[in-house]
C-alpha cells in the first residue's frame, strides 16, 4: 500500500518530471521528434546545462498549492478566511509579476515562491493566460474571461484534489474548485471542465486508494455528469474524449498512432490523452510517460497531467529515480 504522503509526493514530482520531459518536444510535430531523436522518439531528458527544465506548466502548478497553503494558513491564524478560489487568484497574479520581472523591494507577497530566482524564468506560458491575469477582474465559470481552451487550467490544478479531503470538503465543492480556478483564466467551459475531471481524478486516486484507474474514471465520469451535465452541455464533447481514450487503450494500435489521433492540443483532448497512457501502460511510469511525450500535441502539457496521475497512484517509489536525477530543482 502507497502511503498518502507518497502519493501527494509523487503527484507533483511526477507531473514536473512528465512537463520536463514533455517541454523537450513541446514545438516539434511526431515526425520531427522522431527525426532529431530516432524512430522512437525522445527517450529522456535533453538537459540544458545539466538540467531538464520545467515549463510553466509547473510553475503555476507550484503557485496553485502555494495559494493553497496562504488560504488555508489564513484561516487558521485568524479565524476567518476567504474562498480558496481568491487566494488561487492572488496567488497566480503573483506569479504573473514573476514572468513580467518585477521585484519590488518590500512589496507584500503571498506566495513565498515569488522570492525563488528560477520562478522567474519565463518558460512559454499560453498568452490567452496571461492576457487574462493582466485584466483587473478574473473570470468565473458564468462570467468568462475568454473562449480559451488551452491546456494551462488543466496543468496546474493537481494540488487542488490533494490538498482537500472529502473529509473537510464535500467532493462536488472540490471539483467545483477545480473548475473555477481554471475558469480564472480559461473562460470556456471545455477550458475549465477538464480541470474539475482532473481534481476529482487525483483526489479520488489519494483518498480512495484501492479502487483501479478505470473504476475512479467511471466513478468521476458519473459525479461530473451530475454536477456539471445540466449547466454545461459541452461535457458531451469532454466525454467523448475520454470514450475514445478508453477504447483505444484496450486496442493494439501503437501509441503514437492513437495520440495522433487524439491530437492533444487544448484541454479536453490533453486530459483524455494522458488518461489514454494511464489505462495503457498501468504501473509503469516510464512506459506511460514515454508515450504521453511522443505525438504532435502539447507534449509538456500531455506529461505533465499523465505525470501527476501516475505518481499519485505509484508514490515517489514507483517513479523511476533518473527522472529525478536532473529535474531542475
């Protein structure tokens, strides 16, 4: 049995090992990644100086679990706090400042992150993110701040179903969370869902550990249709993603062909494709996170979402310890 704190470990060192290795390939097409690293793709880490560098995928993934602990460390100290979804934000426009180079001798900061020199490398973030997080007033799921589908809302919302157990929290308000704090920046809701499947995923896999892969997606699969099903009729295109995400993993048909097929461009497809590796290749990290990397796609974005599935089911042990080794720190 993984322990849970093995499991909260490896969620976050595997998503960040799956961006690293992902962000190698992420502006190259299946054909050029087979050209430049052979006819199985890229096979680990292309260190720059010595290191395999994260995207800003877990950047803000790293920002999420810090405004987390802020909202959380608030409450506790004075009695009263706000919701976590104000604290997400505080904590991503915060983030922001670090892309944009600001230090200001003195400034209040929420996030202890804003004072590590390597949060400021700026490491391709989506525009349609930052343009949102530049405007003063931050999107909810009814009031969007754009049409974006883009991945980033799905990347960085792991913390949310570690941090909060069905037993402080009821598990719709949980993946409600997930959703809004996608919904900050990405303001359609094939932007946002994603991220509500992802949270209720990884809290599912920590706090309900004996179940399978497959009976967690069935079991989310059912809660978001009754949450979210009546509000949003765009789940059906959420869902057929992951059907055929499904069906395909029970096929024969070579990964990078099936990933292809799935083109895991912007959210709804990024999450079925990581989900696809998962049910493929269960209990394997290298092998699924190999295959999450090698396609058209998103290939930070791909490995980062199969990385922090994959590590809350296997904990820190079931990750292979070279892909620690040069994992910027």
């Amino acid at each position: 049995m993984v322990r849970r704190q093995d499991r909260f470990h490896g969620c976050i060192l595997g998503a960040a090992a799956g961006d690293a290795l992902g962000y190698c390939v992420d502006d190259k097409t299946l054909t050029q990644i087979q050209d430049s690293c052979g006819p199985e793709g890229i096979r680990g880490y292309d260190a720059l100086n010595g290191y395999a560098a994260i995207s800003s995928h877990t950047q803000l993934a790293m920002f999420t679990a810090n405004g987390l602990l802020f909202g959380a460390t608030r409450g506790a100290t004075r009695g009263v706090m706000a919701p976590y979804v104000a604290y997400l934000e505080a904590a991503y426009r915060e983030w922001l400042r670090t892309q944009q180079g600001h230090r200001i001798p003195g400034r209040r900061v929420y996030c202890w992150l804003s004072s590590v020199d390597e949060m400021y490398f700026r490491r391709s973030a989506e525009p349609a993110m930052v343009l949102a997080l530049e405007r003063p007033t931050p999107g909810t799921i009814h009031d969007p701040v754009n049409r974006s589908r883009g991945p980033g809302g799905l990347t960085r919302c792991a913390p949310v179903g570690l941090f909060l157990s069905p037993q402080r929290m009821e598990r719709s308000e949980i993946g409600l969370l997930g959703a809004e704090s996608a919904a900050l920046t990405h303001g359609d809701p094939l932007g946002f869902l994603p991220a509500a499947y992802l949270v209720e995923i990884i809290n599912r896999i920590v706090y309900d550990p004996v179940k399978s892969f497959r009976e967690v997606l069935r079991e989310t699969r059912a809660s978001m249709r009754g949450q979210f099903g009546s509000q949003f009729r765009q789940l059906c295109a959420l869902e057929e993603c992951l059907t055929q995400a499904e069906t395909m993993a029970a096929e024969d048909t070579p990964p990078a062909l099936c990933l292809e097929r799935l083109m895991p461009v912007e959210a709804p497809e990024v999450l079925a494709a990581a989900c696809y590796v998962c049910l493929k290749y269960p209990g394997d990290f290298d092998r699924a996170i190999l295959a999450a990397v090698n396609h058209s796609g998103h290939s930070a974005a791909v490995g980062c979402v199969a990385g922090a599935i994959l590590g809350a089911i296997l904990g820190t042990d079931g990750i292979q310890e070279y892909y620690f080794e040069s994992l910027e720190q």
